[in-house]
C-alpha cells in the first residue's frame, strides 16, 4: 500500500471533517500530495489539517470549484464532502439534498472526466429495517429508509453509472476528533464525553438497541487498503462485524471511569434503528487485519477528550 500511495496525488472532499482529516492525515504521513475542497461549514476543522496539504475553500455544489485544483494527474479522488447524520436532513431537508446529490454529481462526473479513481463514504443506515447480518447484496426495505439513507441510496446509484467507483458503507464511525460535531457526534463519542463530565448520557429506548461500532483508525486503513487494490464490487461494508448495546456501552464507560453514572431513558423516535452489525465475509477477501476493540477504542477516545476538556 506505501509503494502505490507514496508521491500519488489525491483529491479529498470534506477533508477538514471527522473522517476527512484523519484521512488526509493518513495520506499526508504516506507521502501523498493531498489537496482538500471544503467549505468549511459542518464539524470542520482547519487548524487540525496537516500544512502540506493544498486547501482549496468552496462548496462541491459548485461544479466550477474543481477547476481551482492544480492542472495535473491525479491518482485517487476520496468523496466525503455530504451532510453525514440523519438530525442534518431532517433541520434542513432541501440544503442537505442538494449537498449530498448535487456535490456528488459534480464530483464524480469530474473524477470520470479526468479518470481518476472514485471512492465516496456511504452508510450502514442503508441496511434499515432489516434484520443481521447486513450484506452488501441484502435486499433493502425502502420504506424503513429516512431521508439520509435514501440520499446516500441515490448517491449509490448514480456511482453506478460511472467506472472506477467504490462506495463505502461504514457503519457506526466513532473516536477522536468529533468534538466539531457537537451534538451531531457519535453516540460513543457522546457518551464518552458527557460521562468524562460525569453527565448522563441520553439513551433512545431501553438501551438494548445494538450497533456495530467501528474505530476512526480502522475505517481510515480500510478505505487505503481497498483503494490501492482492484475491487470488484460497487460498495463493500467497512464495519467490524461485531456490535454492543448501548447499556453496555455506558458499563463499560463507567468500569473505565471508574464511576456510576445512570443514563436518562427517553422514548424512542419512529424508524429507530434497533441493530446494526455488518457481514464482513467480502470484506475480508481484501482486508486482513484486526479491527481495534470496543475497549481500546473507548480508552483512545477517552484519552483525547480529556485532553479537550
């Protein structure tokens, strides 16, 4: 992976957000030249942007940002620039829809202009209403679907219009770096903090809903791994194929806490989640290494919220 990344030229959507700058880190560390297109709006974060990489301020819903990129080969386009958690769409519908179509029509039909190679971040929220395992081939229930899901559906269709796209379900990211997002942040990274302030954490439910919790570091060295390889398939899961319920989450917060905080149980919203793991058997045929631990990744997120705090 080093040799083909090493002095490759990307591009990176979203790259001052929650996924996008642990990726252009990554990228940077590999010696790639990087250039981001963001606009600086939701969860993002110049300051926390390596200084090589090349910052091109706009919005992808502007087809004419992509000719202030440098006039030259480019190996790799990473597509993350889109609205990335369901509260988004349901505040603010229209703007949302247009980020997340509109920006990934122009980006895509660029990369195909200049042939470059497309990957795009998708979502395990896809897999709605159905039971685990999820697998890429599953049959969706489109009536489970809320408005996000729907739009990285679409997104997921127009991808296939084109050659040379891989689009990534990621499940339930989480992990340093998401205190831009507020209280759009992950539930892991939620209750991490409001549990390090000895706060309680809000649980839709009973707190028996399960959810397959993946670490920021893996989901960075899946989408490196896949890129520099030939895939042969439209999207692919990037999960762990392991979950936790939410009351456990909050035990196992409170054991590395060392304290006894009870969470505030709330009803749940219509078209709650109630699982989500990911079948990772495609997965694996590209990706052999072992994903980080709920604990570790607990403790790693943990650790950096202290340091914020």
């Amino acid at each position: 992976m080093k040799d083909v990344l090493k002095y490759s030229t990307c591009i990176v959507t979203g790259g001052a957000g929650f996924i996008g700058k642990h990726l252009v880190r990554q990228l940077i560390q590999k010696k790639s030249r990087v250039y981001i297109i963001d606009n600086f709006s939701f969860g993002s974060d110049l300051t926390a942007l390596p200084k090589q990489a090349g910052i091109i301020r706009g919005d992808v819903r502007d087809k004419n940002i992509f000719r202030k990129l440098p006039r030259q080969n480019y190996h790799f386009f990473f597509h993350l620039a889109a609205p990335s958690t369901t509260a988004l769409f349901k505040n603010n519908l229209t703007d949302c829809l247009d980020t997340a179509i509109t920006g990934f029509i122009n980006a895509v039909s660029f990369a195909h202009s200049q042939h470059i190679k497309f990957y795009y971040a998708s979502s395990g929220s896809l897999y709605s209403g159905i039971d685990p395992l999820h697998a890429e081939n599953s049959v969706l229930n489109l009536s489970a679907l809320n408005q996000y899901a729907r739009a990285k559906l679409i997104t997921e269709q127009i991808a296939g219009l084109y050659p040379n796209t891989l689009g990534f379900r990621i499940l339930a990211g989480y992990g340093p770096g998401e205190e831009k997002k507020g209280k759009y942040a992950s539930v892991v990274y939620e209750f991490c903090r409001k549990m390090s302030q000895t706060k309680p954490p809000i649980v839709w439910g009973n707190g028996s809903q399960r959810r397959d919790f993946i670490f920021i570091a893996d989901i960075i060295d899946v989408i490196l791994n896949l890129a520099v390889q030939k895939v042969n398939h439209p999207v692919i899961n990037v999960g762990t194929g392991d979950d936790i319920s939410f009351n456990d989450l909050v035990l196992l917060l409170n054991k590395q806490l060392k304290k006894n905080i009870k969470p505030v149980y709330r009803p749940t919203p219509p078209s709650y989640l109630k699982r989500t793991i990911a079948d990772t058997t495609l997965l694996k045929k590209y990706y052999h290494k072992p994903f980080t631990d709920i604990v570790s990744g607990v403790q790693k997120t943990l650790a950096a919220i202290n340091k914020v705090l």
